[in-house]
C-alpha cells in the first residue's frame, strides 16, 4: 500500500509539473504593436493606423530583413477598442501590447478631447505605459507613410528621436503615456505634449498639413501643443517651448542666441549645461500671485560678429565679459517666458506652469473655495518671473605662451616632488 501512495504521489507531481501554464502567450500567434495612431474617421467614427511587426528571432534566419517585415494597418470602429478588434479581418495575428513604443494623435483628436479615445489604453494593463505620446498638426497619417533612412527599426526610430530631442535640442516637450494621464487627472495643471511632423530633406523644412510625404522623409519634433484641461488649445513654436522647459525646470541641454555685450548687432549661442526652476503660488487679497524662479548653468558655444566687436578668442581673459553675457541670458529668459505666461492666461486660458496645481496640493482649502472659477482667477493671476544664470569661462580656448627650458623643468621637477 505504501509503495501505491508512493507512485501516485510520483505521477501527480509530475502531471503539476508538466501541466503548462493556463494564460501563456505563444509569440507566434501575436504582431508586435510599435506605434499606435488615432484620427477621426468620416461617420463619427475613429481610425486607427498601426505599425507591427512579427515576433522576430534574436538569431537571423535568412528569411527577410526586418525592415520588411514592419506592416502599415488601419481600421475604424465606433470606439478606439472596436476599431482595434476590426483591424483583425484583414492583420490574421492580435496586437502584442507591451512593446507599444508610441501614441500619436491627430489634430481633429486631440480637439475633441482625447481622454475619451486613451480610455481604452489607460484600462488596458497589457498596454505599455512608457510609450511616448505625440500630437499632429492635421491628420495622422502623414507620420506613417514615412521611409525612415537611418533607423529601420519604429521602435529605434522613436527612441533616437526623443533622445536627441532631450540631449541635445531642448525645444518640444516629449511625455510619456503615463505622464500626460496623470497630467490629465491632475486638477490646477493643463498638460504640454510634443508636436510630431514629417521632415522634407529637399524643401529643409517641416512638411504642413495634408501635404504628400516625399521619399527619404524623415519625422521632426516640430514644438509643442497645448491642452486646456483634455483639449488641444494650441500650438508653441520650437522657441516657445524652450522657454516652457526652462521654466518647468525640464531642459537638459539646448542652444539660446544672446546679444553680444560688446554690440547688440552680434550674436553669442549660449550652450545650457543645466537648469532647474522652482515654483511658489499662493491666494493673497483675493487673486492668484505666483513667482517662478529659474536657475541656470551655461557655456559659451559660439559667437557671430555683424558688426566689429570682441574677438572670440580674447573672451577667456577677461571674467566682467562673461558677467554680462549672463545678464544677457536672464533678460532673454525673462522676457521670453513672461510673453508665453501672458500667452497663457490670454490666448490659451491654459495654466501649463501648474501654478492651480501648487495651490490645491499646499493650500486646500483655499483650492477648495476657488476650484469652480479657477479659469477667471488664472486669467487674472499676477506671475513673476526670476533667472539668475552663471556662465562659466571656456578655459580650452584659453591661449599660453610657449614654455621654455627652464619652465618645463621647474614643472618637472615640482611633479617629482
């Protein structure tokens, strides 16, 4: 009897080991979603445009390369979700979600309200959440016709273009899925979102709406747009946005055009190194007053002489120079983001600094009383804005006397002591 319970007891074991696993996912059976676009179709219906790909194995097969391999779909539905199940009577595989590397919506979208179309995407816990959103000027589909030149892969395509974007340019606001839903719940804050277009190489410049997409185009970062509460408002142009990163204290890096101290008429492109800014807000005699506070760490990258003026290379000797090329930048800053907080509170009725958001966290009750009119009293908000830059001397450019003899054993000799 004992030896009976002893193979049973085998053979059950066995048979849990090898039962396999209930809600497996076999990679032949899915399309791997890269990008996701969404639109308006006619009827009321929504359009949605992908770009999959097969699973792909690490080890080549010979069978295609995979730029071949990447398929363009579209389908409409009377929801986001329908259209995404249509789109399976003519692509025979289910979309493979978590490898979603980014969401682009069109104008006429993001006009009516775009938390609507995302409910399908912020429900699903399949849908990779650190996928980047873009919004178009006009209809989407412009960004899916394109042959990219240097990356083959979407999903490279999109990283390399949010990289160089944050590592380099500084002029439109890239934002996660997850981000811009937790900006949408936020109360007191209207989201900033990037503006993806298509480049054309020949005419060097961003394609408008609706115009046919050449070969060899390329996708561009082209500014940011702007939400009040889940609705596109408007648009901020490439320097519009730097301003807007500068005083969110999102710049990494990026590029600022001064004039020279020596003569207005020159021009000095300031390297950002590092910024940061901090925001204070309060509700004081009846009315909203904020002050936002930008710090910033620069270079000097270049100078550009219309007129006669400084010698670049003369700059390093002589510390007031750069001084005043610091006060420059904080005139600059300045007034640049005080035109777009006018801009804010006139054109966009959009508080894109979050200034409502600081009262509700730090002031509730106040937030409370306020929160029903909160546009009239952005509107009438009284927002100050503080930069203090510091740019540091370039010592590469620095020239030295040549050395003699007697230096160059002196510095010898003291390296061996």
């Amino acid at each position: 009897m004992v030896k009976r319970i002893l193979v049973f007891s085998l053979l059950l074991f066995q048979l849990i080991l090898t039962g396999g696993c209930w809600n497996r996912l076999e990679p032949e059976h899915y399309a791997w979603l890269s990008w996701l676009g969404l639109d308006k179709a006619e009827g009321g219906k929504v359009k949605i445009m992908t770009v999959v790909s097969p699973p792909l194995s690490p080890v080549p097969t010979g069978a295609a390369p995979p730029e071949d391999l990447m398929l363009t779909s579209s389908a409409t539905g009377d929801t986001v979700f329908d259209a995404v199940r249509n789109i399976n009577a003519h692509l025979p595989k289910r979309l493979f979600w978590p490898y979603l590397q980014a969401v682009v919506l069109s104008e006429d979208i993001a006009r009516s309200g775009v938390e609507q179309h995302l409910d399908a995407l912020f429900r699903n816990v399949r849908v990779r959440k650190n996928a980047w959103v873009f919004i178009t000027r006009g209809p989407v589909d412009s960004v899916f016709k394109i042959d990219p030149q240097i990356e083959r892969s979407p999903a490279a395509l999109i990283d390399a273009l949010v990289k160089a974007e944050q590592d380099f340019l500084g002029k439109s606001r890239v934002l996660r899925l997850k981000e811009f839903q937790r900006e949408l719940a936020s109360p007191g804050f209207d989201p900033v979102v990037s503006v993806l277009g298509v480049w054309d190489p020949k005419e060097e410049k961003v394609l408008p709406p609706g115009a046919k997409v050449p070969k060899k185009a390329e996708l561009a970062l082209d500014g940011s747009a702007v939400f009040q509460g889940d609705k596109l408002v408007g648009w901020l142009s490439p320097a519009e946005s730097q301003a807007y990163l500068l005083g969110k204290g999102e710049m990494k890096t990026g590029l600022i055009a001064v004039p020279h101290p020596d003569n207005p008429q020159n021009l000095a492109g300031i390297e950002i190194i590092r910024s940061s800014s901090k925001l204070r807000a309060e509700i004081a005699g009846g009315r909203a007053v904020a002050k936002i506070e930008v710090k910033i760490s620069a270079n000097l990258g270049d100078q550009r002489f219309n007129a006669p003026g400084r010698e670049a290379e003369d700059t390093d000797e002589d510390p007031d120079f750069y001084l005043k090329l610091g006060e420059q930048l904080e005139r600059k800053v300045k007034s640049d983001l005080e035109k777009l907080a006018a801009k804010s509170q006139t054109t966009f009725d959009a508080d894109i600094f979050g200034i409502g958001d600081y009262i509700a966290n730090r002031y509730p009750n106040d937030w409370e009383q306020i929160q029903s009119n909160w546009r009239d009293y952005y509107k009438q908000a009284a927002i100050e804005i503080e930069v203090k830059a510091n740019i540091a001397a370039a010592n590469i450019m620095r020239s030295h006397p040549p050395r003699t003899d007697n230096q160059e054993q002196s510095g010898s000799a003291a390296g061996e002591e």
